[in-house]
C-alpha cells in the first residue's frame, strides 16, 4: 500500500545535508527523462511534471494553480507528488506538494553553492521575501552556520516581516547590499533584471531562482557576462527560462559560456576553480529534481 506523506511529519525526517547527498547519487544515475503537460481552464491551470531515472522510478508532480483561491482564503497553488517505483511501476507514495517544491527548490541552490561558494563566505543576501526565501535561509544556515543574513524587498515592510523572525538584517539598497554579499541568492517575481553585473566583485557567488517564464530575468547581461555560469540542468533551462534564453537570442552570451550542469558532476567541472572569480547558478528546479528529492523524502520517511 502506497505511504501518504504530509508536510510536518514527512518534513521531521529530513536534512538539508542529506538531500544535498541524495542529489549527488541522482546524478550519478543515467540521465533523466522528463516531459511537461499544462491544461487550462480560463484562468486555472493544472501543471503536470514527470520525470523517470532509471534506477531510482519515476515521479508525476502535479500542480493546481488556481488565482480564485486567494479571495476565498484558501492556497492559490495546490498538489501532490506519486512517486513510482522503478522495477514495476507501482505506486509507492503520494508526498505533500507542497513539501517536495520547498525542499527541491532550496535545496538545489545550496546543493550549488556548497560546490561554488566560497566556503568563507560569511554575508549572504536574500533578494525576495516570500516563503521561498525563507527556505533558502534556512537551506543555507544549513551549510554557512556562521554566516549573516540580510534581505532585501521591493518593500521595506515585507523584507522586515521575513528579516526579523529569522534573526537577519535588512537591507534599503540593493546596489549596496549586493557590493556587500559572499553570496547573493535571489527569489523574485521579477520580469526585468534586479541585479547589475557592474555591482559584482570578484569571488562572489550568485544564485538565482526566481525566473521560470520566458519573459522573466533576475540578472542582467553584464552580470553573466562577468560570472562563470553553471545550472541545474541544460534541458530545463537554456530553451525555456528567460534568465538564459534572452540573452542567448540577443548573443549577449552563447551555449558554450555555460561551464556546468548538475551532470558534469562526475568529470570534474562543476566547481569553483579560483578565489576571485564570480560564480553565477541558476536554479531551474525540473522535474527529475523533484524525482530525486521525493525519492529521499520517502527513503527518510521509512528509516524513520
């Protein structure tokens, strides 16, 4: 019988180390194969994820995106993971939607950062004050336990509704803040690039999340221009996020000027190779990253 995981039981079980682990052994697995389906009903959607590793299963994400929701109290966005498994296709587990998306989505900018950053980085920027800004912090503390906090909002208010629970600064100026930063780990809604490449300084870290439409950027040309770039996955970001499709079609950057994704882990070439370059990732969270990340929330489920 299938295991039905929610959000605080599933979560108790879990560590920002050991997804960052779990992603690591994903990767080492062949190459995953993933497909997206949308339906719409006027304003509703309901977005379909799958993705199938072999040796690890296969994992049908599916998100209902209803605007309505909001005026009648109730969550905007809702869902569940199944999880299958890989030598029979049965299914093994249905895990809260809600719970994969928080854990995949931060965890896969820290999974990036522990390979870029430096590790003496001790001033980290969030840029965003939503609820996944408040994972990244916690997904980041994780891994620079000695580091400070600072947010940044297009208001000031929402900066310090996130800052001040969590014990971090916040910032009025954005050009500052980010000359200040180790590391910069931005998630807006932005359409229009917030952060400069004139504001970097050799040795930081950029991590962006935001951008998942085509017509949505965090970054500006010089900022990649400037930066080692790595992703996720070439699959799931080149040809479908803004954040490296514009740019590409303008021939402000090319393919080639991405170093590594998540698959080059094995020969070497996802990493930092100086203390003074800038380092620049972008988290395009696909579908097989919710494979891995389900597959670890119920492998900790059943140890625990």
């Amino acid at each position: 019988m299938a295991e039905i995981i929610g959000f605080e039981e599933g979560e108790r079980a879990l560590s920002w180390s050991g997804l960052c682990e779990a992603f690591a052994r994903g990767h080492a697995l062949p190459r995953a194969e993933i497909a997206d389906s949308f339906l719409y009903r006027g304003e509703d959607t309901l977005l379909n994820r799958a993705a199938w590793i072999d040796g690890l299963g296969l994992a049908v994400k599916s998100a209902t995106v209803f605007p309505g929701n909001g005026a009648r109290g109730k969550p905007v966005v809702n869902g569940g993971v199944c999880l299958y498994a890989d030598t029979d296709g049965t299914l093994e587990a249905i895990v809260d939607f809600h719970l994969v998306t928080k854990w995949k989505t931060a965890g896969d900018s820290l999974f990036a950062a522990t390979r870029l950053a430096r590790p003496d980085s001790r001033n980290i920027l969030v840029v965003g004050a939503g609820n996944v800004a408040r994972s990244l912090v916690e997904a980041y503390r994780s891994a620079f336990p000695e580091a400070r906090f600072t947010v940044w909002s297009r208001t000031e208010a929402s900066a310090r509704r996130l800052a001040e629970p969590l014990g971090a600064a916040v910032a009025t100026d954005l050009e500052a803040a980010v000359q200040e930063a180790d590391i910069v780990t931005s998630a807006t809604m932005a359409t229009e690039p917030l952060i400069r490449g004139e504001w970097l300084r050799p040795g930081q870290h950029v991590d962006l999340i935001g951008a998942y439409r085509p017509d949505m950027r965090e970054a500006d040309d010089r900022a990649l221009q400037r930066a080692r770039i790595f992703l996720d996955s070439r699959e799931t970001v080149l040809t479908h996020i803004g954040e490296l499709k514009t740019p590409i079609a303008t021939g402000a950057i090319g393919p080639g000027d991405v170093v590594a994704d998540y698959y080059d882990l094995g020969g070497g070439r996802f990493r930092r190779d100086s203390d003074d370059e800038i380092t620049l990732f972008k988290n395009g969270g696909g579908a097989h990253l919710d494979l891995m990340t389900s597959r670890y929330i119920l492998d900790a489920w059943r140890a625990a």
